[in-house]
C-alpha cells in the first residue's frame, strides 16, 4: 500500500540554466514572465525548503528591482 499520495507535489518543475528544457532559471523566476517567481519544494520539509527559497529569491529580486531590471 502507497502511503503517500502522487497529487502531492512531485517537483516536476525544472530549474536550471538552460531556457530550452527548464521552464525556471536558478533564482525560480519563468522564462517567459520577467517578473514571476515560483517557489516548491517536494513532499518532505516542505515549508523550510520554500522558505530558504522565497529567502534566496528575495534577495536576488532586491538586486533586480534596484538595478532596474523588473
């Protein structure tokens, strides 16, 4: 019997460097929206791994707002 139940997030959204095969870059920010962030994590831990990283990408969107880049 499977405990754990498949419609839980999976992390099926790829982040990565390459626009081609990821849908978020490293910071989880879309490729297609400049200014839409996306944070997940799997099915364990779930709140601590999405706030380190809101945490990561607030500091990476600080950066862009004040250069003006969203």
């Amino acid at each position: 019997v499977n405990v754990f139940s498949a419609t839980h997030n999976m992390g099926t959204a790829r982040m990565g460097v390459g626009e081609k095969n990821e849908r978020f870059n490293e910071w989880g920010q879309t490729n297609e929206i400049d200014n839409l962030f996306f944070s997940d994590a799997g099915c364990e831990n779930s709140t601590s791994i999405i706030v380190a990283l809101v945490l990561r990408q607030a500091d990476h969107i600080e950066k862009l707002v004040q250069t003006n880049a969203i």
